[in-house]
C-alpha cells in the first residue's frame, strides 16, 4: 500500500474537512502526540504509559514497511494538518489469515462528530478490498460511545472476558466484537 494514500474527503458534522489517508514518516510527532493525549485523558484505551519519541520512532518504520508489504492496514484521519484519529488492522496469519484484527482511536475533541464512524467504514471496505472475511475487535464494556459507532457499522457483541482491566480501582469487561464481511 502506498504511503500517504488518501482514501476519502469529508466534512465532519461542524463542517470541518477530513482526510482519510494512509500515514507518512512524517505523521512521527502528530502520531506521538494522538496517542499522548488519550494516555493523559485516561481513556478507555490498554496503553498506560505516555509513548517517548524513542518508541514511537522504533514504533512508526515497522508499521509502515507492513503496510506497504500489505501485511496490515492503518489510516489516519487529518483534520486542518494535524492527525486526529488513527485506526489499524492488523491481518492475522496461517489458518487465521481470513481475519483482521481492528483498533482505532480517536482524539478528544472530535468524538461524535463522525470522523469515527466514517473510518470505521472505509475501514471495513478496505478490509473486503485485502480479502478478509473476519473482523474483530476488542473494546472495553464501560465505553458505550465506541460501541454504540462499533453496532451501527455492523459489529455484534460475540464475546467477553470478565475483569479483563483493571482501571482507577474497578475491574472493567473487555468486549469482543466481530463482523463477517460479505
């Protein structure tokens, strides 16, 4: 897959323009800062630590050189030049090799605007594009917004582990979600 590829135009709900693209080398700091952020906002996300530069520069090659072998697929949503929101699938292999695995997230400030339920759908048309015909998802079951967008992308619940986190001092079920690609 070509680096920097854009997939969709479109305006969010508040009119701002969104890109849907592949990312760039130069996405490092945007990236860093994504992630950072949703760390510091202590959202319904596994990570719990801040990313250093380091990390994220050993981090950033590897999943650009398994996007252009096709090995996975990551998008980035560009909102007046600053990356907003990223969403990967990484493409199980062997007898799995059917089924990606789905993750994204979207910074503060542009939730419930549409930039997540747009990627979600280019997402799921790329991943009919590479061939497969399982995606899955993991999502804690304490994040209603995420799926409430998970459902109306056609996501159904198909499993859950209890207590699979344990966050500010509650144990919290993870949500496994599917959806079988026509």
């Amino acid at each position: 897959m070509q680096l920097g590829r854009v997939f969709r135009k479109f305006r969010t709900i508040d009119g701002q323009e969104v890109i849907l693209r592949t990312p760039r080398s130069d996405d490092l700091n945007d990236l860093m800062e994504l992630i950072n952020s949703l760390v510091e906002e202590r959202a319904m996300i596994s990570r719990a630590e801040k990313v250093t530069r380091d990390e994220e520069a050993e981090w950033l090659p590897k999943m650009l050189s398994s996007l252009e072998k096709d090995e996975l697929f990551f998008l980035v949503a560009e909102v007046g030049g600053r990356i907003v929101a990223s969403s990967d699938i990484h493409i199980l292999r062997g007898y799995e090799k059917h089924v990606g695995v789905l993750g994204i997230i979207v910074k503060n400030g542009f939730r419930d605007s549409g930039i997540g339920t747009e990627m979600m759908k280019t997402m799921i048309d790329q991943a009919g594009t590479l061939g497969l015909k399982v995606l899955t998802l993991q999502a804690f079951a304490t994040n209603k917004r995420a799926i409430h967008v998970y459902e109306n992308v056609g996501f159904a619940e198909t499993g859950r582990i209890p207590k699979k986190h344990f966050k500010e001092n509650q144990y919290i079920d993870e949500v496994i979600m599917t959806k079988l690609i026509e």
